[in-house]
C-alpha cells in the first residue's frame, strides 16, 4: 500500500471533486479526520462528497462541523454556504434562514452580503414558518407615565391636593421583548392566510432615586404582558398594486402581574401604490374588550388609520400617519375620543455609521365625563408632543442583526395636573438588516 502524505492528500481530495469522484473523495477526508479528528477541511471536503452521492442530511451535519472547527472567516463561509444549500435540498427552509445568516456573518465582501440578503428574502417567501423578535432596554425618566407636579391641580375647580410618591414620574430602566410566530396555511401568487401569535412583554427596574420618592412602589407594579393569536389574511386587488388585508385575533393583557382584559380584535384594511414611489394604506379595527374585574369596566375601541409613504429621488423616505380612536364605556374615566398624528422622514444613504430616521407626533385625548374626586368641569384633555431620532447601525453587525439607537423626548399637557407628564429616554435594541 502506498502512503501519502496529508497535503497530498488533500490535494488528491480536491482533484476528485472536481473530477466528480465523491467515493474517494470520501474516503481520502474519512482519513484526514482519522489523521485530525477536527480538521475543518476534511469535514468540508467529506460534505461535498456527501452532496454528490446523493446524502444532503449527512453532508449538511458535516458541513455544520466543518463551520465548527474552521479557524478562518473565509473557511466558515464557505462551510455556511454549503449548509444553507444542503438544508434548502433537505426542504428544511428554517434552518436554511439560519444558515445564511451565518455565511452572511462571514461574507467576505459587502456584494455577497447583498447577495445573501436577497437569498434570505426568497427563502422567507417561500417559507411557511415565519418568526421575528425584537426588544430593547432604555433608561427612561418616566417608567410610569407619572405626573411631574407633586400637587393636583383641576381646571376650574378650587381644589388643589397632593400627588403621592407613585403618581409623580419615577426613573429606572425600561426593557421590552417582543416576539412574533407565523404559520401560513395556504398561499398563492395573488392571496395567502396565515396563523399568526405574538407575545409582548415589558418590564421595569426603578431606580434609588424612584425607590426614595414612591417606597411602597415595586417593579412589578408596572409590568405588562400582552400576548394574542389569530389568522390574517391578504389578498391582491386588481392589477395595479394594491392589497387588502382582513384580520381576527383573541388575546389578553396582564398588568402588575393580573389579568386586566380578554379582547376580541376584526381588523380590515387596503393599501393603493400612488405611483412608482407613494403608497396609502388605509386600516380600520374594532376591538371588545371583557374586563377580568367587573363588567361595569368592559370596553370598545374603534379605530382608523391612513397613512402615507413617498420615496424621494434622493432615496430619502417620508411619511405621514393619522390615527383616530374612539373607546366606549360605561366606565366613565375610560370614555374617550383621541387623535394622533406623525410625520416621520428617513434617509436613503448612510451617514457615517448609521441609518438615521426622525419623527414628531403630536396628539389630543379627550375624556369627556372625566371624575375624581368630583367631577372635572367640561371634561379632561390631553394635548401631547414627542419626538423621536432613530440611529441603525448596519455595520455592526452578527448574523444579519444590528443594534438600534432611539431617542426620544415630549410632554403631555392636561387641564388635569396627575395627567401633566415628561419624558425622556434613550433606548437601545437589535433588529435584522434583512
């Protein structure tokens, strides 16, 4: 028998892969390993004989340990390739999703990032499941949406009292999650429907500060969880681009770790392309809410909102958004009509390290039956003011997912002082680039 050696070998290993001989191919890697039971290039080369012979699971296992043990970004791209391709002909397109976005992780230009980002795109099309999450953490100046007067003052009456700790803002630190789960059940060129879950979770962290001003207040006291499911279904109208979607979802809201309300939500909606680069998007919902104390706090909440996108020639996007709100109850405190209103305006390029985007919103409540401790004379309203910088980090990147820097900052004003607030926070989460 004659003996080679591991370079020779390896050279062999690729002459008969590229000469279509994945036998010894085969064999020569099963040596290599022998050899180096972590040797990143005989698992790839074992992989690609695997593939030829007709193996894509057997193949993809050693693909993902070739990715394991390579010790070069390149190597590890390579080996992410050739697992998003075997698990794709395994008709496994999750796990395809995951695999490109390692590759991606590794891709040693920016053009075969690109190129990754569109093959991800056709694998979310055609992939039945889809998943998505997002979450952040913000140090806020106003986690409970408190007052920021310590007295209660009531227009046109001539009583003034004291706000206790609870009820003015408090500071801390503010972190979400929110996660949502798809299955489509039936899908064509011009309609699909599909089986949607979200769960949404908020938590709070006072601060010393906070602690001192409220003592008897807990963390817990505002935390809300949120979690519905349904199924959504979307259909094309015409020929000219636009869509209409329709809705049904069942759900429920936690708040200071109690069950506050069940809720029963009919969605409808239609969008119209405007043009090549403006779109309008029209949605509407009615939403039943069974409050988990009493029926006297049972509730309806009817809504709209239109909203339009247009894509400068620049690149630059801007958009304007109006939401009117109408919630009825034999509640009268939970009574009330509101509009809201924000403009938003993107960037097209990059500028330095971020995608920057901005917005304002401005909005008016009024609750027109309003009490406390006597009834408040022509009713509460609230007039507020925010606004919002959004920073995207693109560059920074593992796996496709980047961190999000937002900024944000207004006040409400009310003829109620407990209702008078200020807030300001910096929050930073993770989203996907694709």
């Amino acid at each position: 028998m004659q003996e080679i050696t591991l370079p020779e070998a390896r050279a062999l290993a690729i002459e008969a892969l590229s000469r279509g001989d994945p036998l010894l191919a085969h064999g020569l890697a099963q040596g290599l390993l022998q050899a180096d039971p972590k040797s990143s290039f005989a698992y790839f080369t074992l992989a690609q004989a695997q593939k030829l012979m007709g193996q894509p699971t057997p193949a993809r296992r050693s693909a993902a340990k070739s990715y394991r043990y390579a010790d070069q970004s390149l190597h590890r791209f390579e080996a992410a390739r050739l697992a998003a391709g075997l698990a794709y002909a395994e008709e496994r397109p999750t796990l395809a999703q995951l695999w490109v976005r390692r590759a991606a992780q590794n891709a040693p230009n920016v053009q075969t990032e690109r190129q990754l980002a569109r093959d991800y795109s056709r694998l979310r099309a055609e992939n039945p499941l889809s998943f998505s999450m997002q979450g952040g953490i913000r140090p806020s100046s106003n986690v409970n949406n408190g007052s920021d007067m310590a007295v209660q003052i009531i227009d046109g009456l001539p009583y003034i009292g004291t706000l206790n700790g609870a009820a003015q803002a408090l500071s801390g630190l503010d972190a979400h999650i929110d996660g949502r789960l798809g299955y489509r059940l039936r899908g064509t060129k011009r309609s699909r429907t599909t089986m949607q879950a979200r769960m949404y979770v908020r938590r709070v962290a006072l601060s010393s500060g906070a602690r001192a001003l409220a003592p008897t207040a807990r963390n817990s006291d505002y935390g809300t969880t949120f979690a519905e499911i349904g199924l959504h279904h979307e259909f094309v109208i015409g020929n000219t681009g636009a869509t209409g979607q329709a809705g049904l979802s069942f759900g429920q809201l936690w708040a200071a770790g109690a069950r506050s309300y069940d809720f029963t939500r009919l969605a409808l909606g239609r969008n119209w392309r405007l043009g090549e680069n403006t779109r309008l998007a029209l949605d509407g919902t009615v939403e039943l809410r069974k409050s988990a104390r009493d029926p006297f706090f049972d509730s309806q909440v009817y809504a709209v909102v239109a909203g339009v996108d247009h894509k400068l020639r620049s690149g630059d996007r801007i958009g304007l958004t109006l939401n009117l709100r109408q919630t009825d109850s034999r509640f009268f405190n939970a009574g009330n009509s509101s509009a809201t209103i924000r403009a938003s305006y993107g960037f097209g390029r990059q500028i330095g390290p971020a995608r920057i985007s901005a917005g304002l919103t401005a909005g008016y409540t009024d609750y027109p039956d309003f009490a406390l401790v006597f009834v408040v004379p022509g009713g509460r309203q609230d007039r507020s003011l925010f606004a919002d910088m959004n920073f995207f980090f693109p560059d920074i990147d593992y796996a496709g997912f980047a961190p999000n820097l937002r900024i944000s900052a207004g006040r409400t004003s009310s003829n109620v002082s407990r209702y008078e607030t200020r807030q300001f926070s910096v929050s930073l989460g993770i989203r996907s680039k694709f």
